[in-house]
C-alpha cells in the first residue's frame, strides 16, 4: 500500500503534466492554420505565443504559495478546470485581441501546476528519492507536447483547429475527476511514510516556518538558481512556441511532416528528463552531497544544451536542425529536476511551495520574453540565426551564475542551516 499509494499520486501528476503540455503545445502546432485565420503577422505571432505567459508566470509563484496555505491538492483541482475552460475557449477567438485574453486566462490557470507538484514530491517521498520523483511527475509534460504535434496535427487538418482545442479541454475536465477521487495533500497518519523514516529523510514538517519568505527570496542560492531555470525556459518556450513555425518556414516543411518532425525533440526531452533524475538521486546516494549532484547535472547539461541551440544558427536543412533540436532538448531537461531540488535541499518543509513558486515564476518569464523577442529578431533579421544565438547564450549564462553562486547551506553549531534535510552537505 505504502509503495501504490505514492506512485498513485505520481502517476496522475505525470498524466496531468501531459494534458497540460497537449493543451499548451497545441497553439503553436496550430499556429499557421491560426494566423491564417486571423491574418496575423510573426509580430503578432509572437504577441500571442507571449500572452500565455503574462498569466502563468506570476499564478506559478501564487499557486506555490497557496499549496503551502490550503494544500495542493485543491488548488489542483481548481486550476484544472480553470485552464481546461480557457483551453477550450481558444476555439472561439474571432480576432487578435481574443485570442490574447484567452492564452493570458488560460495560463492562469496552469500556472499552480509545477509549484504544486514541488510541493506534493516534498510531502510524499524521501529526500533520496525526490528528483527521481520530481523527474517522473514531470515527464507527462514532454510526452504531452511530443503527443501535440501528430494529435493536435491530425484534428486540426481533418476536423479544423478550433475542434482540436474543445477535444482537449474535455480531457483536462476528466483528469480533474480522477485527481478528485484518488490523491491527497500528504501520506495519512497510520501508514504510508513513518515519523522514523521522515526524520532520517529530513522530511519533517514544521508547521510553522522558522525564517521569513523573504529571507529564502533573497539568497544568492535562489536567485541564481531561478536565472539558471530561466535559461532553461528560455529554450524551452523558443522550442514550444517557435520551432514549428521555423520548420515550415526556414526548411519548407508541410504541416504534416511538420507535426512529425516536433515528435523527436520531445522524446529526447522525455529520455533527459528521466534519466537527469535518476542520476542526480544516484550521485547523492553515492556521495551524501546533495547540492554537489545538483550542480554537477545542472551546469554540465545547461551548458551542452546551450552549444546545441547556437549551433543551430550555422544548418542549412531540417533534418540537422531536428537533430541539433533533440540533442539540445536532451540536455535541457535532464536538467529540470535540479532546479527543484535545489530548492528542496536549501528551503525549509514550509516554504518549499512559495520558494519552488518563485523559482518557476521567474524561470516562465522566459515565455513571456522568448516568443515576443524571437518574432521580432525574425522579422527584423529575415531569419532565425540571431534568435538561435542568444537563445545559447542565456542558457550558458545561467549554468554559469549556478556553479559561481550556489552553495550548500552552511553547518552552524551541528545544524544545517534552517532547511530540511540534515544530508545537504557541501
């Protein structure tokens, strides 16, 4: 029961992640079709691909600190059905303006999800096992994105895309059913994680926080790490929001072959994002050095994604361009769980939902920025070179800022430094 019961939880946060990267994904892979429709430029394009993020950005941080309040398991539920209503609506948009008020309600209501899940792999698993659980959770989110292309593909060019939006939304109203009727906030009382296991883990929660919000928003070790996850993002939404339009464009790809081709760079972050988990937790088990396997995964991978991005400038067809496209993707996301972990190694049980919030907030202003700025260095530059270039260039910065800046917390007096767990050592 112990084992079924947390891997329940896992497996309806790795289905979620999905249907909200199906949901999400689905815009962009039906993006020519829309601005066809709607007769919008790259310029407006990339307004539009933004707009998601100006209202998931600042709810990841709310929805973090709200997990911690009232539990996440019903901000889960609320914000489940918030963007599966907006998902759905996207299929009414008649103009430019439309379409930009639904993505930014839409995003509000995926913003708690990634806090959320920090919060549940917190309360439910030792700190041996969290980045592995952290990664799994994650994983529905590539595999609902790598699931777009050929899904969202498919309706779209059969059925039309404002039928492949309410096909979505329905399915985010069905997993809101499930997650209703089997996941709780935390393990109950009588079983599933012992007091005596929860203390050796470090997973003991103080009801009450012993430092203030702002005193964990202020540490170098955050802000460092929330720049690096920014470089991440900034990848990540340039893939998300632009790279199926760069393979029509640039490489004169069909919608079809399209939707094909966006498949590989997701099984390649899929494959990354599993694998950077199960290593980060190995490392730690095998060197007792938390924030020293965190950043080893973190710097290595954020940096030979970079250099797969930026060497993206210099290709001349799509086959190297996917190739290049997966490669980086790989690097990226074995990354994802450290940016996490980090904040579980360094934070306090109570403060884990608000500080991981922060993290991600920061990290999703990317997605307000990389769309925006890729649009208009495309339409200012006639093609996607520069775009490619500082898109490398921020991630490098990051994995660069992480190795300077984070710092295991400090052992004062035989106590680690206000955080929860006794094994985060230098």
């Amino acid at each position: 029961m112990q084992v079924r019961k947390h891997w329940i939880v896992v497996s309806l946060l790795c289905l979620g992640g999905a249907i909200s990267y199906l949901d999400r994904a689905a815009l962009s892979i039906a993006a020519p079709l829309i601005a066809k429709d709607l007769k919008l430029d790259p310029s407006h394009l990339g307004i539009v691909l933004s707009s998601f993020f100006i209202g998931y950005a600042p709810l990841c941080f709310v929805g973090g600190y709200l997990s911690d309040r009232i539990g996440p398991k019903r901000v889960l539920i609320g914000a489940m059905l918030f963007w599966s209503l907006f998902c759905g609506l996207t299929a009414t948009a008649t103009s430019l303006v439309a379409l930009v008020t639904i993505r930014i309600f839409f995003g509000m209501g995926e913003g708690p999800f990634v806090a959320n899940i920090n919060k549940l792999v917190s309360n439910w698993f030792e700190r041996k096992q969290q980045a592995t659980a952290i990664a799994i959770s994650n994983a529905g989110m590539p595999l609902g994105a790598a699931l777009a292309g050929p899904v969202v593909g498919f309706l779209a060019v059969r059925e039309g895309w404002h039928f492949a939006f309410i096909s979505i939304a329905i399915l985010g109203v069905l997993w809101v059913l499930l997650w209703a009727a089997f996941a709780a906030d935390r393990p109950s009382r009588s079983g599933e994680q012992s007091e005596e296991n929860s203390r050796r883990s470090g997973t003991v929660e103080s009801p009450i926080a012993q430092k203030s919000l702002a005193y964990y928003l202020l540490k170098p070790s955050t802000i460092t790490t929330a720049y690096a996850f920014f470089g991440y993002a900034y990848v990540q939404f340039f893939f998300l929001t632009w790279f199926p339009s760069y393979l029509t464009t640039a490489h004169g790809l069909s919608i079809k072959s399209m939707a094909v081709a966006t498949v590989f760079p997701w099984v390649g972050n899929i494959v990354g994002l599993i694998i950077g988990g199960l290593v980060s937790d190995l490392l730690f088990r095998l060197t007792g050095r938390a924030i020293f396997s965190r950043k080893l995964i973190l710097t290595t991978c954020l940096a030979a994604g970079a250099i797969c991005i930026a060497l993206m400038a210099t290709v001349k067809d799509a086959t190297s361009a996917v190739v290049l496209m997966s490669l980086g993707a790989f690097f990226m996301a074995a990354t994802y769980n450290t940016y996490f972990a980090i904040v579980l190694d360094t934070v306090e049980k109570a403060r884990v939902g608000a500080i991981g919030g922060f993290v991600h907030f920061v990290s999703n202003l990317a997605g307000i920025v990389a769309p925006l700025l890729t649009g208009y260095l495309v339409q200012w530059s006639g093609d996607f070179r520069s775009a490619f270039m500082l898109t490398g260039l921020i991630a490098a910065s990051g994995a660069l800022l992480v190795l300077v800046f984070v710092r295991a917390p400090r052992v004062q007096r035989g106590v680690v430094d206000s955080t929860q767990s006794s094994n985060a050592l230098p």
